[in-house]
C-alpha cells in the first residue's frame, strides 16, 4: 500500500471520528459525555508520518469536564485530641451539595496510608447531603499529628482539603477511650 493511500486512510479515519465525537456531543440533551479534547498536533502528526504515531502524546483529559457545582461541608478540620498509638479513629464528615448541578466525587486521597477515606461513589443531587468516613490509624506515629484527605469533584475549585488532628501518645494500643473505642472482631 502506497504512503500516500494510507495518509488518506488515516484522514478519513480521523475525520469520521471526529464527525461522530462531534454528533454525539451535539446530543447532550438526554446523555451526558466526559469530553477529552483532541490535539490538532495529535491529527497533523499521524496524517502527516503514521510510523511516528507511537510518539504522539495522548491528549490530555480535562478532570471533571462538565457543570460545576458546590458543596458545603459542615466542618472541614477535626480534633480527635488526645489518643493512643495503635488505635482505630474514625470520623465522618458531613457534606451538602449547595449547587445546581450533582456532585460528583472522583476521588478522595488521605495524606498517608494511615489516614483512610471512603467517599460516595454516586452522584449526591442538588439539596442532598452525603458523607465522607475518614479512619486515621496512627500506628506508631507520636506527638502532635495533622493529615489531610483531598477531595476531587465537579466544584470549583476541583480540589477540597480536610483535616484531622490527633496528639498521639504511646500506648498499649489496644484500650478504649471515649475518643476511639476498641472494636473486636471475630468473636
């Protein structure tokens, strides 16, 4: 096959995908699509030498392309105080989307493995509250600790921070207190 026959081919090719992005996008109405944006770089390039596609960079995705929205959390740091070291502490944050639009949450990452998030998978609709259940083991972590759990959503901006504190102190790790009681399982 010819060069030129199969820089045509990849044309076409490019073209018919870019006239089918294009169709569905233009039927937002009753589907929502993630938008990724396409690099005319990325076009020129394999049009122009398809033996250099492996070297094209892929475009990148735009994170929570789409309506924005906003969300209020009723406290965005938490004191557990004083507890000991090897112990289990969790807190649940609580959350409403304020905005017009669902909130979607795409991600929630704690500082460190010993500070755990677990966050709504779907989308929390306008007025609804949800909730996002940190677990900080400190392990033998000591003295005054702060972690933070980044949260990734539609909001503006895409990133919340929240925080937790703790005043870690050597212990036998296995004694309740009014802060973190002990919670045996398997018996």
């Amino acid at each position: 096959m010819s060069e030129n026959l199969k820089n045509a081919l990849l044309v076409i090719i490019a073209i018919a995908t870019i006239s089918n992005t294009v169709i569905l996008l233009g039927d937002s109405d009753e589907v929502s699509y993630e938008r990724t944006p396409i690099t005319s770089t990325a076009v020129n390039n394999s049009a122009v030498n398809p033996s250099n596609m492996n070297d094209i960079e892929p475009a990148t995705v735009i994170e929570n392309a789409g309506p924005k929205t906003t969300v209020q959390f009723e406290e965005m740091e938490y004191d557990f105080g004083k507890i000991d070291q090897n112990t289990h502490n969790p807190k649940t944050f609580k959350f409403t989307n304020t905005g017009n639009e669902p909130l979607i949450i795409s991600d929630a990452k704690g500082s460190c493995g010993c500070t755990v998030p677990d966050y709504p998978k779907h989308p929390i609709q306008p007025g609804e509250t949800g909730e996002i259940s940190v677990v900080y083991n400190p392990g033998t972590q000591a003295n005054q600790q702060t972690k933070t759990v980044t949260i990734t959503a539609n909001t503006e901006p895409s990133t919340t921070v929240l925080r937790i504190k703790a005043n870690v102190t050597p212990g036998t790790g296995g004694e309740a207190n009014a802060n973190n009681p002990v919670i045996e399982l398997g018996q």
